[in-house]
C-alpha cells in the first residue's frame, strides 16, 4: 500500500500515529504499548516486502488450484496455473470430462455447505489424472458462490501403492516363513 498508493499511505500513517496517540491519552494503552506495536508492525512489513517473490514462487508451485463457480455452476474465476490444469476455463466440463462426476458435483454443490469430492480431471496434456475436490458454499449477498479447491492426487496415490506393495511383500515373507517353519 505504502508503494502503491503514497497518498493514502501517508495519510493512514497520520490516521494511525493520531489513534494511538488518542488510546494514550485516553489511558487504554501505555505509551510503550503503541510504539512497539508500531515499531513491530513496521518491521512486520518489511520483512514481508523483503520476502515477497519468494513467497510468490512457493505459492504459485503448490500442488492446489481454484475455481469460483457462479449459481449457475459458471466459471467466474479459476487459478490453477501451478497445478498442471487448463486454465482459464469456462465450463465444468473443460476439466471435468466423466458426465457422471459433473452431474454428481453439480448435485452435491446444491445440497451440501462444505464437502470434498474425488474426481478424474484433465491437465494441460489432456490426461485424466485423480484429483481432490474440496467444495464450500459462500453466500455472495444476493448469489450463491462456489469455491472449489482443486489437489492433484496422483503423487499420494502413487504412494498409496507403494506401500500396500510393501505390505503385501511383508505378508508374503511372513507367510513364507510360516511355511518353511511347518
């Protein structure tokens, strides 16, 4: 703000330097109380600006995208650029190929306030690759909004069948063992 807008950044700094001048003499806070909230807020800020481009490249390689869907299940934002998914869709079914999944989002995005759905979607290869939904209903004033956090699962799948194929080696030699031991 303070970069962007001088103006009205200045004039929140006097607006802020004003209201805690205001609390002191008013007896809430100790003077101590205000200079160091500002003092830590200043250096707060600093330190996010000195860090910022390497909180964006962390966000923007996180294995999650959303879509903001409008009551009528049209696609008013989506931000998946990191996930490996077509971006910029307008419909569902640009991502979400099987009828049967849309039908089934579709339906529960209806009856449900918040719920997490698996589901087949496409990346930017047009591969369908397992992907976690997770779905929550904001009232937008007048509109039903849904947001739909979009997690690519094929790493945690990947895992899951390592480890029933280790698990089926230990049972193996357990039973082997079982055997040779008879």
């Amino acid at each position: 703000l303070f970069f962007k807008l001088k103006n009205l950044a200045v004039i929140s700094l006097i607006l802020a330097f004003l209201g805690g001048i205001a609390r002191i003499y008013a007896g809430i806070h100790y003077p101590f109380d205000i200079f160091g909230g500002m003092i830590i807020g200043f250096i707060t800020s600093f330190v996010v600006l000195l860090l910022k481009d390497r909180l964006l490249r962390i966000l923007t390689h996180l294995p999650f995208g959303t879509i903001i869907l409008d009551d009528n299940f049209k696609v008013v934002s989506s931000h998946l650029e990191s996930t490996g998914f077509r971006n910029w869709i307008k419909e569902l079914e640009e991502l979400f190929p099987i009828e049967e999944e849309v039908r089934l989002l579709k339906q529960y995005l209806l009856e449900l306030t918040n719920f997490e759905f698996e589901a087949k979607a496409l990346n930017e290869n047009s591969e369908l690759i397992p992907v976690k939904l997770i779905c929550s209903k904001i009232n937008d004033k007048e509109n039903w909004r849904y947001l739909i956090a979009i997690e690519d699962l094929r790493d945690k799948k990947r895992l899951q069948e390592q480890i029933i194929g280790q698990e089926n080696l230990v049972l193996l030699g357990e039973l082997s063992a079982g055997i040779s031991h008879e």
